[in-house]
C-alpha cells in the first residue's frame, strides 16, 4: 500500500468516525468512495477537501531521518533494522528524509 493510500484510509476513518459522532450515521466504504471522486481529492466537497489537505499538510510536517544504510554499511543487522524502520513509519503514513 502506498503512503497515499496509506493516508487516505487513516483520514477516511478518522472522518467516518468523526461523522458518525455528529450525525450519528454511519458512512459507508461506498458513500466514502463517492466522497472521494473519481480524482481522489474530495473536488466536489470543498470542507472535506480542506480536512484532506491539512491531513496532509500535517503529515508531510513531519521529518523522520534515518542513518543511511551507507552509514551503518559495515553491519548488516543495523542495516536490516533501518530497512524494516523505514517501512514501519512509512506504513504509517509518514514520509523518511533520505
């Protein structure tokens, strides 16, 4: 799953959630879709679209920089631990300053 991806599911429940609060009912995989647009920007609902950018905003604020791997080159375990890091926060959402 990619890091956009990654974040549109974060943002999507977050959002459901947060609608489910206000109006108590429940969106569905498919109303989400619609919300969404065949863009994927939310074009057509400019307050949720606002919400997706500083979603994003707010996550590309975040700088995660990790010892190269050229750094640590003499130890392939430090290697492998910076390897599976990466892809631990990356998973998350979040972008590594390489």
């Amino acid at each position: 799953m990619s890091i956009e991806e990654k974040r549109r599911e974060a943002f999507e429940a977050w959002y459901a959630k947060q609608f489910n609060i206000k109006t108590g009912r429940t969106l569905d995989p498919a109303e989400l879709e619609r919300l969404r647009g065949e863009e994927g920007n939310y074009r057509g609902y400019p307050s949720l679209r606002g919400k997706w950018e500083v979603w994003n905003a707010a996550l590309d604020s975040v700088e995660i920089e990790l010892p190269t791997e050229r750094d640590v080159s003499h130890d392939e375990k430090a290697v492998r631990t910076i390897e599976d890091c990466r892809a631990a926060i990356e998973a998350c959402g979040l972008k590594v300053k390489v």
